[in-house]
C-alpha cells in the first residue's frame, strides 16, 4: 500500500517573532509535513532558523527567488507590503497562502478565520487561494464570545485591550526593556517605535488615526468580529499598549439579547474549545499575560454579571498574542485546511 504523503509547507517571515513562533508550533503539533521551506528577505538568507525543539535546523532562502510551484500551503508573516506581492504569486502557483497580515481580512472573496469559531467559512478560500488571519486583538476575544454568542446572542460588545509589545515585533519588545534599563540608571527613555515612553506607562494608541477619532486596530476588531461571527454584533473598543512583553489581556463587557447568568457562562466557558476558564474568586484566581505565554488557550476570568444592563456580563480574556493571536491560529487553520480540503496527509 502506498504511504500517503505529508504536506509541503512554507514559512514566509521566518526569522521574525511570529514566523518563528510558527515554526515553534508546527513542531509541537507534530504537523504533518513532509518538507518545510523557510523564507525570509535577502537580509537573512543564508541563516539558521530552528524547527522547534527537534534539533533540527532550517535553512533560510530568499523569498524574491523562491518557487512556489508544487508547495501545498504557505504560511505568511510579513507585513501588508510584502504580501501584496508575493501573495498572489504563490495563490496563483497553487499553494494556499495562510496570511497573518491585514492586508486579505475584510476581502470578500477571502475566508477570516479563527478554527474554533467559523470553521466553514474556510470553504470558500478557493476564490483566492488566500485564507486571512485575524487581528491578535480579535482572535482571543471571538474564541471567547462565539459560544456565549450561541447561547444567549450577543448585540453588543465594549472592550478595553492591554496589548502588550510584541505586537509590535521585535523592536517594540527591545524598546521596552531598553527603556525599562535607562529609566533605572538614570538615562533618557526617549521612544523610537511607540509615540510616547512605553515603559512604565500605557499608551492608548495602536496603528494610525481614522477621521472618526478611532485608531485602525479599534476598527479591525469591530470589522473582524462582525466577519468572523456576525454582521449584527455591535463593537465599540478602545486598544491600549501596555509595557508587557507577551500576552494580550482584555476586560470585555458584553449585552445579550437573552438572559444568560454568570454562572450559565462559566459553564459553557468550560466546556468551550480554545477556551481554558480560571475563575476562582480569591487572590490570584485568574489568568495574567505573565501565565498564558507559551500556552495554546484563550484564559478567562471574572466572569460576572454586569447590573448596570439587561442581560449583561462582564469578563477578562488572557492570551499569548504570538499564539493564538498569530501563529497557532496560522497553523489551526493549516490543520482545518488538511482536514476539510486537502486531505493529504494520514
């Protein structure tokens, strides 16, 4: 009997902080790859990436001259910019681009998902061979609203993020601690990457200025949300940069158009996929940033109902951002792709 083979992927960014971490991922998981290409710009050709904690170590080539032609999936970590030109090249070649970037999210003709929320949707990804991954912001609070969403109906949504730095690569993390050392010994903490100091303070900003006085990542989780769960559900976010390294944190207040208590959410919370539920009410009986890095779950916590409306809850939401928030939704759905489309491997 003849084996049946594994997948051919490609990591196109894979010497940033979510490339790598992709790579991290699909060793964990034990993806079923055959062969893996890393790619990365002409800067970096030539480096060592490793896969995961195999041993084993991944050659580096330039994406400017790499041939997608017979690669079944690509999985992309490299800004707007550049996947506007590559992306299409590898759809067309066809191998199906993953990609982590904004650039596809509000594209009709191209599936945003998140696998444990709309796991269909990716049914349609053939018009463009493109499957978008949603905004880090986004991923974890739809994980932890769609089966309360299900329950009860959700119609209204206020959240308030604390993002931390990596969400803004590499340099946002070495500002932090660079800032963080020079403010003990006395040095200047003048930023660079952030529009004010980032250490010790938090900054209510996150991507450009729109003209309704919303910046862009509070639009993309009010779009994302009505794409990936649904067109009815109001949004209204503030999206705050906090001097944390790893692990985004949200408190989010959510009105139902049904009665659902607290105590009814803890339970569906509980038995919700993606979703890890720590609520004890007592010191330190919930989830931190510090606590989610490195881990697969949506953490939740202090669960409660909210007097101030009819049908209202309010919760805090914990997730490691280059996670779920990137790289594990990445390879999800690389997984969900395999399992519904491509049937390749065992």
């Amino acid at each position: 009997m003849n084996k049946i083979m594994g997948y051919r992927v490609v990591v196109a960014g894979a010497t940033g902080n979510v490339g790598r971490e992709m790579l991290n991922i699909l060793a964990e998981r034990a993806f079923p790859a055959d062969e893996i290409a890393v790619l990365a710009s002409s800067r970096s050709t030539g480096d060592e990436v490793e896969y995961g904690e195999t041993g084993k170590k991944l050659k580096v080539k330039n994406i400017e001259h790499f041939d997608p032609t017979g690669w079944d999936m690509a999985l992309f970590a490299i800004g707007s910019e550049a996947t506007k030109v590559y992306a299409p090249k590898f759809a067309a070649a066809g191998c199906t681009v993953i990609d982590n970037s904004s650039l596809y999210r509000m594209d009709p003709d191209v599936p945003l998902i998140v696998p444990e929320v709309n796991p269909e949707a990716i049914d349609g990804y053939r018009a463009k061979n493109i499957i978008a991954n949603p905004n880090c912001s986004t991923a974890q609070m739809v994980v932890a609203l769609k089966p309360l969403h299900d329950a009860a109906k959700i119609k209204r949504v206020v959240v308030a993020t604390y993002q931390s730095v990596s969400g803004a690569g590499k340099s946002g993390m070495d500002e932090l601690f660079e800032q963080s050392r020079n403010i003990f010994v006395g040095d200047p903490a003048d930023p660079v990457k952030f529009t004010k100091q980032i250490a010790f303070n938090v900054i209510p900003h996150i991507d450009v200025f729109l003209e309704d006085g919303s910046t862009k990542e509070e639009w993309k989780m009010v779009v994302e949300t009505k794409k990936i769960m649904d067109p009815k559900v109001k949004v209204s976010a503030t999206c705050v940069r906090v001097p944390v390294f790893v692990g985004h944190a949200e408190a989010i207040n959510i009105e139902f158009e049904n009665e659902l208590s607290a105590e009814e959410a803890q339970n569906i919370l509980r038995e919700a996929p993606g979703v890890m539920l720590v609520d004890k009410r007592e010191d330190g009986g919930y989830v931190t940033p510090v606590e989610c890095v490195g881990e697969y779950a949506t953490y939740i916590s202090r669960v409660r109902d909210d007097p101030t409306v009819d049908n209202g809850l309010a919760l805090w939401c914990v997730s490691d951002n280059l996670r779920k928030g990137a790289a594990l939704n990445a390879v999800q759905i690389a997984e969900l792709l395999g399992r519904r489309h491509l049937q390749k491997a065992a």
